[in-house]
C-alpha cells in the first residue's frame, strides 16, 4: 500500500465562512498515482470542520446561517469567560473534524452534488488542512 500526504494551508477572512477546497483535495489525490483506496481530509482545529455538500450560493449562506443561529457568538457561553470563542468550539463539537472519501480510478469519488468545505467558525484565521491518500 502506498501513501501520499499534504498540508494544504488557506486563509479565511470572516467569523464563520464556508470555503471550497474541492479542487485542492482532487489535486492532491491527482499527485499521489494512486488509483483506488481512500482519502482522509482532516482539519486539525478545534473550531472548524470538514462537511460535503452542494456548491449553491443559498446553501452556502444557509449554512453560515444556521451556524450563527444555533451557536449565537453572544450566547452566554462559560467558555467565553477564558477565550471568547465558545461558539466555535460548540459549532465544532456537532460537527466533523474529518471526512474520508473513496478514490476510485485515481479520482476521488463523490457524488454530481457533493463538494468538499472547510467550515471556519472563529476566523478570520490562518488554517491547515491534511489530505493523506491511500492506496494502490
């Protein structure tokens, strides 16, 4: 089995914003010559996520929304006492970290729908992202 690894950095420029990385992970799985196996995208933070949905303007700020509504950045949080981002780390919380996609044919295999985002809940920050490819 071979694999193939890489951090992926990005910039964010908003509180909680949605970014596409679809491109970037299909690049780096195009990189690795693997053919069929598995590709794990995975956010090493506390207070961002990885979630797979359609690229649609109104979804994207649907989900902005509903990020902001549920999790209110003002919402009488005890975290906030110590870091001011309890929001983030709640939003996070009921989220996912990671996704792990087949790679079917060197591609990664999604559905017509499917993108892949980088969901930023405490920003505007700097931010990685792995992608390790494994396979054959």
């Amino acid at each position: 089995m071979k694999a193939h690894f890489r951090l992926l950095e990005l910039s964010t420029t908003k509180r909680v914003e949605l970014l596409d990385i679809t491109k970037m992970v299909e690049e780096v799985v195009g990189d690795s010559n693997i053919m069929n196996g598995l590709c794990l995208v995975f956010a090493p933070h506390a207070t961002a996520a990885i979630i797979v949905n359609e690229d649609e303007e109104g979804l994207r700020s649907d989900v902005v929304k509903w990020i902001e509504e549920v999790f209110p950045h003002n919402g009488g949080w005890k975290h906030n006492m110590i870091d001011d981002n309890a929001s983030a780390h709640l939003a996070s919380a009921f989220s996912s970290s990671s996704r792990i996609f087949p790679v079917k044919d060197g591609r990664v295999f999604r559905g017509t729908w499917q993108s892949i985002f980088f969901l930023e809940m405490d920003g505007p920050r700097r931010r990685r992202i792995m992608v390790e490819v494994l396979g054959e």
